[in-house]
C-alpha cells in the first residue's frame, strides 16, 4: 500500500514554533528565517491541508480553530517522531540533553557544580541554551529548562529551585552618596536597573521600604543578570536583583542598600514536558539537581 503524502516537513516545524513561542517575528528568529520565508512556510502548510491555521492581523498570527485542532493533533506526534528518531541518532556511548538556562544561574550555581555531575555520569553532556522563551521550546529545541518565574505552567513538570528575596544593589560609592536610610528625593535622583526577568521586584521592593510612589529618574532595562550587576558596580544604576545573585557575585565592588528583607514574587524552577522524564539523561540531570540543592 503507497504510503500517503506528508506535508513538507519544514512547514510543520515553522507551525509549531509560532504557535509555541506566540510570535511569527521569534520563530522566524529562531529558524534563522525571514518574515516572508516563514510565511511561505506556513503558507505552504495551509495549501497543504487546504484550509487556514491562522487569523492574521497587523503582522500577527493567531490560531483560528482550524489551527488550535490541528496544532493539538499534529504536535503530540511530532514530538514523539523526534524522540524516537533522537534514539536512533544518538551514539549508544553518550547520553545528551538539550538544557535552557539563564547565563547568571549557569555561572553562578550550575556550573561550579557540573564537575561533579560529570563524575557521576561521565557519559551526560549537555547543550546549552541561554535564549529567552525557554518554557515555549520545551519538547522542541530543549528538553528542560531552568527558568525563573513566579509559577511555571501548570500542564509543565516542575521544581522550585529556591525562594528569593529582593535586594537594591548599586556601588560602593554611589550607595554611600544614597546614605543609610531611604530618602525619597535621594532615591528618586537615581537611575534604577530592572531585569526583564524580574518586572514585579521593583514594585514589592517599593512596597515593603513604603515607597510607593517613587518614582525614579529613569528605569532602564536589562536581558542580562550579568550586565545588569556589572552596570551596578560600574556605578550606573540601581539594580533590583535577588539576594543569591548579590551573595554569589562575590563583587566587592557592590553593596547593598538598606538592610530590609523583601520577599521575592521569583524563583527559580527546573521544568521539563512530563514525557521528558521518561528519557534517561532528563531524568539522570533532574535527579541530581534535586538532590544537589544548588
């Protein structure tokens, strides 16, 4: 019996990724594509199964019903097709897995630790990712991530890494000329430094020090855990980050303002797709990172 037709495979990877990370412009990105080559694509799949996926409005792409029933029957088999083929590919003599992971939490915890990891298991080697969006690639360019959220997806397996508390962190000299004690007009001179991470700590800081309505010089905003403590040593700013960040730099150049302990809304979190448990080097890394209580 003939086997039937598949639509091209490229279009259903193009599909899938916009409708994971929630934007034509990051898929493409992601695909090393332009706008109009992963609208070919999705174009190609529509003809295909000859119906439309996607309401289109302003540059957005929206699942119509159509394309929510058939992301729901297509993507389920797709990952299932890439694990099986993964198991063909992959030398019996390596274990590997694809990991998302913010590049302060690498540096910081992950790394000084993964020596021992390697001992353990010296057939595990890992893939690093430390693109955004890293809930959204799991099942497709990942298979777990270390993401830092207030509550990952529910449908996600996941595991709190830690419990964070919000510290205001700038230099030496610049918390010197800020002084001991808040002061409104000090502080709304300042310049503040906010992670794209961590949008809400402003706002819990603000409230707990009972400065809800200052309103600072400038905000500026950062992708980077690592920039972001730097610009603050470098006397550029304020930066609202976690107490483990501050602690684990390890920057005498830094200090921190005021001596008020401030929950944090963050934490970091390991998740994987349920499924990714299933596969021995997931499940070997997750074992550990619980069990190692970075």
């Amino acid at each position: 019996m003939p086997m039937r037709r598949l639509p091209p495979l490229r279009s259903l990877e193009a599909f899938v990724r916009v409708v994971r990370l929630g934007s034509a412009k990051a898929a493409a990105g992601e695909l090393g594509l332009t706008p109009s080559a992963l609208s070919r694509r999705i174009g190609q799949l529509e003809i295909f199964v000859g119906k439309k996926l996607f309401v289109r409005s302003h540059q957005q792409m929206k699942l119509n019903d159509a394309g929510e029933a058939f992301y729901d029957t297509v993507a389920p088999v797709l990952e299932d097709l890439a694990d099986k083929i993964g198991a063909q590919m992959d030398d019996s003599r390596i274990l590997r897995m694809r990991l998302g992971l913010p590049p302060l939490f690498g540096s910081q915890r992950l790394f000084p630790r993964l020596p021992e990891l390697r001992r353990m298991y010296p057939l595990l080697h890992i893939d690093i990712d430390s693109m955004p969006n890293a809930e959204a690639k799991l099942g497709d360019t990942i298979d777990a991530a270390i993401v830092l959220s207030e509550q990952p997806d529910a449908a996600l397996h996941s595991v709190r890494l830690d419990h964070n508390r919000v510290y205001a962190i700038t230099s030496r000299e610049l918390a010197s000329e800020i002084g001991a004690e808040p002061d409104v007009a000090r502080l709304a001179r300042q310049t503040f430094l906010i992670h794209n991470d961590l949008p809400l700590s402003f706002d819990a800081w603000k409230e707990a020090m009972g400065l809800d309505g200052l309103e600072p010089a400038a905000i500026d905003h950062y992708d980077s855990g690592q920039l972001i403590l730097e610009a603050a040593a470098q006397g550029l700013g304020v930066a609202i980050m976690h107490d483990d960040h501050y602690v684990r730099s390890h920057d005498d150049r830094l200090a921190r303002l005021y001596d008020i302990e401030v929950p944090s809304p963050y934490s970091y979190w390991f998740v994987c797709r349920p499924r990714a448990l299933e596969t021995r080097p997931v499940r070997l890394f997750h074992d550990w990172l619980v069990k190692a209580s970075l």
